[in-house]
C-alpha cells in the first residue's frame, strides 16, 4: 500500500471532508491530524525524526494509508510528493477571508494542553505563529498554495474546494462517482463544539 493522493492544503480548506471522501473513494485510510489526535503516542514515534529535522521514511509514516490532507503532512508536502511520485496532488482551497475568518474561530483558538501542541514549532515554520495577525495568515497561506501550484506539474495537480464536490477527485482518479452527496463534515460548529470552544464563531 502506498499514497495515491498527497494533500497539501491548509487545515479548514475542506481537508477533513477531502479525507472523508478519499477514504470512500480509494477503500482505505487516509492521513490527517485526526488520526493523530486518535492514536497520539504512536503517531507522535513516526513523526519525531520530522519534529526533529532528521531524515525521515515516509513509507514507514504512511504505512497503512492510500492518502494524506490536513497539517502535519501539508507541511512537508514537498518532501512527501518526492517520495510517493506517483500520487495525485490535491491542493484543496477556499478563499483567503474565508480561510482566516473560519481558522480564526477554530484551530487559531486551541489551547496549549491540545493534542496537537507538539506540532506547533512545525507550523510555525510553514506558515508563523502570527494568528491574530490576518494580513499576516492570509499572505503565508495564498504564498504556501502559490509554491504548490508553481512546484507540482499541473498534469500531477488537482486544485480542488469542497464545492467542486465528487467530480472533479473521481476524473483524476478515474474512479465512478458515489451515489450519496459529498461529505461536508467538520463544520466551524462541530469543531468548537468537539473542542470544547463554547462562543459560537463565524466562518
């Protein structure tokens, strides 16, 4: 088993809908922070040589997984594109206001104590640590999607947003289309509310 897709894109770009719909499309497991947050101590031992700035097997960090979305795996994405060259590349977008307004009143607001914290000195690297600054976030995160678009061959990239639904993932992988609707999961609402972030936020 290998990686047949590697998501670059930024974390509330649709990114766990995309895994979602990865997973029903390819039969297999697909990469996100959620599966960190769901087995923290082994997950943690894989991505160490990473946190690190070490040499790392990829192969041996996606064992088990037919494709990758969402941070830590967006941040590396140069590096994991190299290694899995034959996967598709799915960079999935919103709009820059959109983006910050929705991260702003989600992962922007997770306390110290959440799974994630490890990571942190990871994303400040790729995108800053500038949260309330929002011209800031929106200039690192249209720069992070332009290097994707500039690096990855465009018949290699798929630029992708959760309203594009079904077709667009089932073309390039040549896959029929499901019957059911496309997934849209992980709402502005639901993550405040799975993360204990009582005030409701916009976005």
């Amino acid at each position: 088993m290998t990686l047949q897709v590697v998501g670059p894109g930024v974390g509330r770009t649709g990114t766990f809908s995309l895994k979602v719909a990865l997973e029903t499309l390819l039969g297999g497991r697909c990469h996100h922070m959620a599966e960190i947050l769901a087995d923290r101590e082994r997950q943690l031992k894989l991505w160490a040589p990473v946190l690190r700035g070490e040499p790392v097997d990829w192969e041996r960090v996606f064992e088990g997984y037919v494709a990758q979305t969402d941070f830590p795996g967006a941040a590396m994405w140069r590096d994991i594109t190299d290694a899995f060259p034959d996967a598709l590349v799915v960079l999935s977008t919103r709009p820059g206001e959109s983006w910050y307004r929705s991260s702003a009143s989600t992962v922007f607001q997770l306390g110290d104590d959440h799974g994630s914290t490890p990571f942190q000195p990871l994303w400040d690297q790729w995108l800053g640590d500038r949260v309330d600054d929002r011209e800031a976030m929106i200039a690192a995160y249209e720069r992070h999607n332009a290097a994707v678009r500039a690096a990855v061959p465009p018949e290699r990239l798929l630029e992708w947003s959760v309203t594009d639904g079904w077709e667009p993932l089932c073309d390039r992988l040549g896959l029929p289309v499901p019957d059911g609707p496309f997934p849209l999961t992980n709402t502005t609402p639901e993550f405040r509310a799975a993360n204990g972030l009582d005030v409701p936020g916009p976005g």
